[in-house]
C-alpha cells in the first residue's frame, strides 16, 4: 500500500489496532516493544490530519490504552491500562475555541503513566517521571524529570512542573501556574488565577494571572494559593492556609489568611 492510500485508509477509520497502523506506514516501533493487543491508535486528529505514532526500545503499552497521533513513547516508558495519550483539544476554554489539532506529545523514557490517566496533546513528560491513576494533565503541560505526579491531580493548560517535584493527590493546579525544582505540593491544594470570575464577557476579558511556586517550597495539604500570588524559595506554608500575598523565601507561614510566623532555619 502507497503512503498516500494508506493516509486515505486512516482518515477513514478512527480508531486503529497495532498492526493496522503499521499497515498505515503510521508506527514506528522499535525492537523490545510490547503493545498489549486491546491498546487503540488514533493517529488522524479531529481535523483529519494523520501524525505517526512512535514507541521506542522496551516501551509498554496496555490493554485499553489510547495512543493519539503524534505521540512519542521513549525508551521503557510504560503506559498503563485505561490511559489517553495526545489527546487533542477541543471546544472552548480559556479565552479560545480549540479546533481538535492533533500534536506533538512525548512520554520520556523511564516515564509511567498510570491507569486512567488522560494526558492532552503537547504535553511533555520527564525521565522517570510518574503520572498518577486518573490525573489529568491539559495541553501544553511540561513535567520535568523524577517527578511524582499523585492521583486525581488536575494540572491545566501551559503549566510548567520542574524535576524532582511532588505534587501529592486530589490537588488543582490552575492554567499556566508555574512549579519549580523540588518543589512539594501537600494533598487537595487549589489554585485560582482568576480574581473577578469572569466567563465569556466580551466587554470585560478575564486577567488570567497564575500563581508560582519558587524553588523548594512546600505548601501543606488544604491550602488555597490565590491568582498572581508567588511562595518563595524554600518557604513552608502550613496546612489548611489560605493565601493571599506573596510568602517570602524561607518564610514559614500559615493560617486563613496565611501570615509568616518566622524563618526556615
């Protein structure tokens, strides 16, 4: 079958096994590989646009998993059972109409993506990295290396996660919100970068302004960190807080709202 025939073929059918999309000359596999037969591929977008699908040496893929066009599996990573990988965006969120475009997504080598995890087009997961069971991660989420990502996490659009970071389960992290290095994130965290709560008004657009949490921070479970507000390096923020202002470098702070009670020794 010609590239050509084959890409028509795939357009056709949206849902693809394995072997069919090796047919399609849309698979590049590496030796070692193992893809459990029920996985599915999906290599055309909702636009019709086809992108290969590439799983290098020793990756897993289980059964029921859904693998998107444009997805890049590196070396032993392992995507379990239940799983969306590269899914495209569509419909309307944050300001915009998303049109369904297929895209770029890499699943680092070493990397786990846990059963029932959904991970959109363009995001980018580090080496080693671990997505928790049913943690949704939107378009455009970067995750550095040796980072562990707990379950039920939602993490929105355009955030940026560093390497050796923690964030621990049924926490939100708002879009574009940024997470350096060694950072740890408590359970159930919420984040807001939206202080007037506005929603499709064409005479007042929303000021999207996301927190940022500085290198080494920690941030105990139950807080709320609200828009624009940024916790300092190596700064503890005691559990159950709210935070309104800006939390100095090694400042410990708590309550509702969080005040600094002192200095990280």
């Amino acid at each position: 079958m010609t590239h050509s025939a084959a890409t028509t073929s795939v357009l056709a059918v949206e849902e693809l096994t394995a072997a069919e999309l090796e047919r399609a000359d849309l698979l590049i596999a590496d030796s070692g590989v193992r893809i459990s037969r029920f996985a599915v591929f999906v290599p055309a977008d909702a636009l019709g646009a086809p992108r290969p699908i590439t799983i290098r040496a020793r990756a897993v893929v289980g059964p029921f998993a859904v693998i998107h066009g444009g997805t890049i599996l590196g070396e032993e990573a392992r995507i379990e059972e239940h799983s969306v990988v590269g899914k495209p965006e569509f419909g309307y969120a944050v300001g915009r109409l998303y049109p369904g475009a297929g895209g770029e997504t890499v699943i680092n080598a070493g990397a786990v993506i846990r059963s029932g995890a959904v991970l959109y087009a363009e995001v980018h997961i580090g080496v080693n990295t671990v997505v928790g069971h049913h943690t949704l991660l939107r378009t455009g989420v970067r995750v550095g290396t040796d980072t562990q990502l707990g379950h039920h996490l939602t993490v929105e659009r355009a955030t940026q996660i560093g390497r050796d970071v923690r964030c621990s389960p049924g926490s939100h992290i708002t879009s574009s919100t940024l997470v350096a290095d060694g950072v740890f994130l408590g359970a159930g965290i919420r984040t807001i970068n939206d202080k007037t709560l506005t929603w499709r008004d064409p005479h007042h657009p929303s000021r999207l302004v996301a927190p940022r949490f500085d290198t080494g921070a920690k941030v105990g479970t139950g807080t709320t960190v609200l828009a624009g507000v940024t916790i300092g390096e190596q700064a503890l923020v005691g559990a159950g807080s709210l935070v309104t202002h800006d939390i100095p470098p090694r400042a410990l702070a708590y309550g509702h709202p969080a005040r600094v009670h002192g200095e990280i020794q």
